[in-house]
C-alpha cells in the first residue's frame, strides 16, 4: 500500500455543521475509508490559516485516493483539499536510484539549440 497526505481547509458550511452538532468525524468517516480500503494513520485538526486539516492515509493507489477527495470536495465541507504521495526514505531513495539510471537519455533543450 502506497502512503499519502491529504490537506485542506475546511468551509463555512462545515463549520456550521459542526457548531449545529458536534461529532466525531473520523468515526463517522471509517465506513467511507473502507469501502475504498484505506487505513488511516492520522486524522487531525489544524488552526492554519492555508489548511486546517491533515490526514496520513495508506491506500492500493492513486485511483482511490483521487475518486475519494473528490467525493469529499463535493459535499462543500472543504473549500480546498489536495493529496500527494508520500514516500518512506528507502523508497525516495528508490525512486532517484531509478531516476540516475535513465537520465543518460534525457536530452535537454540546451543541448538540441547547440548552446550545451
């Protein structure tokens, strides 16, 4: 499984909400995250003024991570939320380890113009 931050900043609407009926809003979403087979490691509440909400999720793939926000931007409680992959050390590693491999055959517009 593949980890992930999601960030965003919750609405007026959600606040509203909030206000109106204080609730629990991690146990209310764990069915959600399960239909789509996401664990969640953190599920916190900021005072930011960019985002105010930050969740680590582990998910199968981006698939799932994308439809799920989507799904949570359109009910108005976030007027902004995003997601990124997160890597451990070792798998960053990895991934410029993959990168140093192939970059013999990148050609930079530099080189094509003869300035290079």
């Amino acid at each position: 499984m593949n980890k992930y931050l999601i960030y965003g900043k919750t609405s007026a609407d959600f606040a509203a909400a909030m206000l109106n009926k204080p609730q629990n809003r991690l146990e209310l979403l764990q069915p959600f995250f399960d239909s789509f087979n996401i664990t969640v490691h953190e599920f916190v509440f900021t005072n930011g003024m960019e985002f105010n909400f930050i969740s680590v999720i582990s998910a199968d793939g981006d698939n799932a991570i994308e439809a799920m926000v989507n799904i949570v931007y359109s009910t108005g409680n976030f007027s902004n939320i995003t997601w990124s992959r997160a890597y451990d050390a070792a798998t960053y590693k990895e991934v410029f380890e993959y990168g140093h491999e192939r970059m013999g055959a990148y050609v930079s517009s530099m080189q094509v113009a003869g300035i290079d």
